[in-house]
C-alpha cells in the first residue's frame, strides 16, 4: 500500500506534465498559424521537418517579414509540425496493404513500413512492395521477375510527407538521401516537386527524378554501398 501511495503521485505527476506540454505545444503551433495567416506569404514558406534547418529556410525565403525570437520559434514550430504530423488525406487514401503481404522482392511484410508502400497491379492481382527501389527491381529486372509488363494495369507509391497514394508516374523522386528505408538507400516518392526538393536539400539527396529516369545502373548503385 506504501508503495502504492509512493507511485501514484509520479503517475500523476507525469500525466499533469504530459498534459502541460501539450498545451503549451498546442498554443505554440496556434501562434505560428496565426502569424502566417496574418504576416507571411504561405506560397514561400520553407517545407522542413528540422527545426534548426526551418530557421535557416525562412530567413531567406523572405517569406515573413522580421520577427521577433518568440515569433520565430512560433512560426518554425508550426512549419515543422504541419510535415511532421499527417494531415488529413481529402483527395486519395494511403495504400492499404493487407497484413500477411510480403514483399515479392526481399520477402519483408510490407504493412508495417506505410511511408514507403508502393502497389502495383498485374494482370487483376495486387503486388505490395516495401519501398520503390524494390518495386523498380520488380519492374525493370525482366529476367529476375519475368512478367508481362503491358499487363500492369497500375502502379502506386506512398507520398512520404502526407501517405497520400499517387500514381508512381506523376511523382517525383529523391535519390540516394541520407534517410534510409528498411532495404537501404531508396528513392523516396513525393507528389510535387517542391516537397521533393525541400526534402533533398534537408537530407543530402543525389538528385530528383521522374519514373522514366530510373535506370537499373542507379538501383545496382543503391545497393552497392
């Protein structure tokens, strides 16, 4: 009962301590939202989910104009929350990938890594993929995975900011970054240019690319390092 009586007050005081910040956290991003309503070119603003590195980007987009220490932090929190946290999905959903789907590939379950899902359809039936390089092995290594490739119907990769399912052939691609997958170095799907740059230039990113630009020599040099 001693024991008990000892506990229950840490209990409680974390929960309190919880609470306490994400009220001040909730406030923070509220300030930040204002700010840019009222103050800043929303179509300049930096897309980041580092703090340090946000800081950096807004200063010289010149999106706002000179702010205080206090309103900085505000603003930076909020550009950094609204990439970190997924937004509500109004247009397409993510992938769903059924639990027992193993990669096709490297034989991984797929279901338990949603930000680098990737589907194709062939011939009626639904192939799940663990990230886009090996969905790229399965679809340029003619001889390793022999198909006929006129009979995909479709093909689909994950939006890494906002898990939005996108046509593998609108998106755009960061090449050999610093951010690994579960197989290695990947290539990382975005639904428009911008993300795609704001994440490479966050992450050390080789290139950006479209869907017709991703040659077998640049997957073999994924893997080979």
């Amino acid at each position: 009962m001693r024991i008990l009586l000892i506990v229950l007050p840490l209990i409680v005081g974390v929960v309190y301590a919880d609470e306490i910040s994400t009220t001040k956290n909730s406030k923070l991003l509220q300030k930040g939202k204002k700010i840019v309503d009222t103050l800043c070119d929303s179509d300049k603003l930096p897309i980041s989910t580092d703090i340090d590195i946000a800081i950096e980007k807004l200063k010289k987009s010149k999106a706002c104009p000179p702010l205080s220490a206090s309103k900085l932090k505000a603003v930076t929190y909020y550009i950094t929350s609204r990439n970190t946290q997924t937004p509500p999905i109004t247009h397409r959903a993510a992938i769903v990938v059924p639990k027992d789907a193993k990669c096709p590939v490297c034989g991984m379950l797929v279901h338990k890594y949603p930000k680098w899902t990737t589907k194709m359809i062939v011939d009626g039936k639904s192939y799940y993929f663990d990230g886009v390089k090996d969905m790229m092995k399965y679809y340029i290594y003619s001889a390793d995975f022999p198909y006929d490739r006129k009979s995909i119907s479709k093909i689909l990769v994950n939006d890494y900011y906002t898990l939005e399912a996108i046509d593998a052939k609108d998106a755009y691609y960061v090449y050999d970054s610093d951010l690994f997958g579960p197989m290695g170095r990947e290539l990382i799907a975005f639904r428009d240019e911008r993300s795609a740059k704001s994440f490479s230039d966050d992450h050390n990113g080789k290139s950006i690319l479209r869907f017709d630009e991703i040659s077998s020599d640049m997957i073999v040099k994924l893997d080979s390092e």
